[in-house]
C-alpha cells in the first residue's frame, strides 16, 4: 500500500498487516491504519493520539503529535489525497469492472439519478445509486449522511456493489466532494451536468469557484479509464452549459429545448398525472411519458436519457424506464390525506430549486398556492431572503416556518427568509384563523408541524 503514496517519512515495519482503513479515530479497532484528515470543523491530527490509545497499528498524517511513541508512522504532504489513494487499492479498485456515472449540478442530481436507475434497470443491467437519499443496490439500502461519501466510504460501497452483482454505478457528485477530492481516484465513464445556481457559498465564496469546483468532474474525464467511453452529458441551455463543455476532457452530448442541441425536447405537455415529451435525438424521435411533476423534470429527464443515450441503451428502454419511475421521494412527491387535497413535498433549498418547484406546479393549482417552507441554518445566509422573495412572488399564501436551525437561532432565520416574503409585496396575514376563505398573505410560525397545520387546515378543494 506504501506504493500508492508520496511518503515524506516512515518508521515502522513496511511489511505489517492492516486490518481496516480508519479516518475517525472514534472508530480505530486494533490493528487498523489511521488517516488524519482536516476537515472543515475538526482536524483529524488532533486525533492521533486517541487513535493509538486504541491500537492503530499505523498512522498517516501530515505531521505528527510531538513526542509521537506510537507503532509505524508515514507522513505525507496530502493525507486527505493519501486516504483515497490507499483507499482504491485496500478496496481493489472496485469501480474498474462497473460503468461509472457521476451527476453533478445544484438542482435535479437526485431525480436525474433515479431516472437513470430505472433506465438502466429497464435495459436489463443492474445499477446501484449513490446520492442524497441513500446507497441503493439490489434490496439493501444506507441512510447517506452526506450526497458523495469520504473516498475511503465511497470505495467501501463500490466494493460491496461490485461484489453483489452492480453493473453500473449513478453516483451524485457534490461540490464539496469534487472540491475535498473525494472521488479524485474513481474515474467516471459518464459525467453528467444538470444547471448551476446559488448554493454552498458559505463553503465556496463566490459562483466562480463554485462553478470552478463543478467542473473537476469534467475536467478530469479520460485521464484514467482511457476505453473510448468517456462522456460529458451538459444542459446547454445553462448558462454555464457551454463553458463547461469546453472545459471537458471527452466527447460531449449536450441536452436542452435549443435547436443546437443533441437531444432535444418537444411537444411536452403537463397536468397532474405527470408529463409527456417527444425527445429529438440523434438516431431519431421518439416519445416519453412520466409520472413526474413539472417542466424542470423535462430537464431531468433529458439529462438521464442523454447519459443513457451515451452509455448505448435503445430508445425503447429509454422510454420504459422513464414510465417506470412513479416518484421520487421528496421531490414533487404527492402525500396522500383523507380530505383529498393535492398536497405535494418538494426539497427545493435552493432560490433556483424553489422558483422551479412553484413555477412547475402553478398551472396545476385550480384555487391557491399554498407554501410551507423555511431555511436550514449553518448554511449560505444570503439565499434565505432571495428563498423569501421566490415564495412570496410565486405563492398565494406563505407560511415562514423553521428547518433544521441547527446551531442557528431560528427566529434570526425566519427573519431573514420574512425580510423576502415581504419585499414581494405580500402582506403579513394577523393569525392562523385569517389564512382560510381564500386569502392571500403569509404568516410566521416557527413550530414546523403548526406551520403544515395551519396550512393543511386553509386549504380548500381547488388549492394546492
């Protein structure tokens, strides 16, 4: 394993064993190896010396605790680039025998993933996905703590989906990811592109480096699996779609409703039981219908069709698959209830994935459209109040509520997402009771199941 690094210093037995790969020391057992990571909140060198106390039998870190009397030491220049190094080659270089495809965009990873799952599936190969929600393949299923895993996870996973069967792999690629290098040593046969807008800038700093970040995906195309197959699949009706594809190192597909585009949308109809396209691609047309919600999902779809296209699946199971996929879970996704309301939960936390969302379900609102919805905290401040002027200018009636303030004070949050609502020209509504009748205006209740409460209690038959 020694090989796959750029060891600065070694002491210790180059020909000793190692259990397991640890980079939480929390989770050191005798006999593992310990990667000391700086991470944004906590730096893993502060650990290194809980991680002998448990018996690490090696360490790797780029520097050590002074007065360091533990078992063999490596000390590198990049632990974070050293941990998915030895990663790969603990875990066999599993992703070498699958079809990579990697997704990346600020708003549709999630749905476009799953639309190429069930492409897939509906081709006759067998794809596990890897993203928001969850690590999926064949039955089994992980709650995922963050949308692209730390490489020595990511590596674990795509060790287990090889072994179980996996053919290929839909991967979500966030930008933190892509900027931490986490999957800096799993190549992708098949980069995807859906849009970019503002997100993670209390992480990034600007649009540029974030945008910046999105394109290492693209940018590191065709270095290491070299088969022909690379694929950079871009929405060139972005406006950062063409400065992407130029920045691709392989082929490009681009999708949109453009004419220069290579598969293009057309004829698409919307109404509550879902949408129906003709997609134009380059060996001909043909139609599409799906149970899914709104005009952003024609961009979804069109994202997975292209990377499907490109990956050589007939049209045929192209369209299958897109009928096949009934919902996403929380995106659009109808809730079921016993007054028959058409109640739908959507996981736009994004100004850009809120506009889409109300603007997608506008035209099916026969009566109002009802919003419940609040801001996360310890995350980008500025796009609560833009999340606010979205809700107030596309909603009928608005109810600021909390989510997840973590160490936030929640008020502080709401007042930023209010300051919006209230420069759209809405006007703040005296309580609960005044909501119903038809009224417009937006209330302020920081008890989340109230807000849904209140809410549910307003709506009437022609609402939404």
């Amino acid at each position: 394993m020694l090989e796959a690094l750029e060891v600065r210093e070694f002491r210790g037995d180059p020909d000793m064993e190692i259990a397991e790969i640890r980079y939480d020391s929390r989770m050191v057992r005798p006999g593992d190896m310990f990667v000391a990571v700086k991470g944004h909140a906590l730096d893993g060198h502060d650990f290194v010396d809980d991680a002998v106390a448990k018996g690490a039998g090696a360490v790797v870190a780029q520097r050590l605790p002074s007065g360091f009397r533990g078992p063999a030491a490596i000390v590198v220049e990049d632990s974070r680039r050293a941990l998915s190094r030895l990663a790969a080659r603990f875990y066999g270089r599993p992703w070498e025998n699958m079809t990579v495809v990697g997704v990346t965009g600020t708003n549709g990873k999630t749905t476009t993933s799953y639309l190429l799952e069930s492409i897939l599936g509906a081709a006759g190969f067998m794809p596990g996905v890897i993203g928001t929600i969850e690590y999926r393949f064949g039955g089994r299923c992980i709650p995922a703590a963050v949308t692209t895993p730390e490489s020595l996870d990511l590596m674990r996973t795509l060790r287990w989906m090889a072994d179980a069967g996996a053919t290929h792999v839909v991967m979500e690629v966030s930008s933190h990811a892509l900027d931490q290098g986490r999957i800096r040593d799993c190549p992708v046969d098949v980069a995807v592109f859906t849009n970019l807008s503002r997100d993670h800038l209390d992480y990034h700093g600007d649009m540029d480096s974030y945008f910046q970040a999105k394109s290492i995906l693209f940018r590191g195309l065709g270095k290491e699996r070299l088969n022909g197959r690379e694929r950079a699949v871009v929405n060139l009706d972005d406006p950062r779609g063409s400065e992407l594809a130029a920045l691709a190192r392989a082929p490009v597909f681009t999708y949109g409703l453009g004419p220069d585009c290579d598969l293009k949308a057309e004829a698409i109809r919307f109404d509550r039981r879902g949408l129906s396209a003709i997609l134009d691609a380059p060996g001909g047309k043909f139609a599409v219908h799906s149970p899914l919600l709104g005009r952003y999902n024609v961009y979804n779809i069109l994202a997975a069709a292209g990377a499907a296209l490109c990956l050589g699946v007939d049209p045929e199971d192209v369209a299958e698959g897109v009928g096949r996929l009934e919902k996403v879970p929380g995106r659009l996704e109808p809730v079921k209830n016993a007054r028959g309301l058409f109640i739908l939960v959507d996981y736009a936390h994004t100004p850009d994935a809120l506009l889409k969302a109300l603007e997608a379900v506008r035209p099916l609102a026969k009566g109002r459209l009802i919003t419940v919805f609040g801001c996360g905290g310890d995350r980008d401040r500025g796009k609560r109040k833009e999340m606010g002027l979205a809700a107030g200018q596309n909603s009928d009636l608005v109810s600021v509520t909390s989510d997840n303030p973590r160490t936030e004070e929640p008020h502080a949050i709401i007042s930023q997402v209010e300051e919006g609502v209230s420069e759209s020209g809405m006007a703040p509504l005296q309580d609960a009771e005044s909501a119903g009748d038809g009224a417009g205006g937006y209330l302020v209740e920081p008890d989340r199941e109230r807000a849904i409460h209140v809410a549910v209690a307003a709506a009437g038959p022609e609402d939404l």
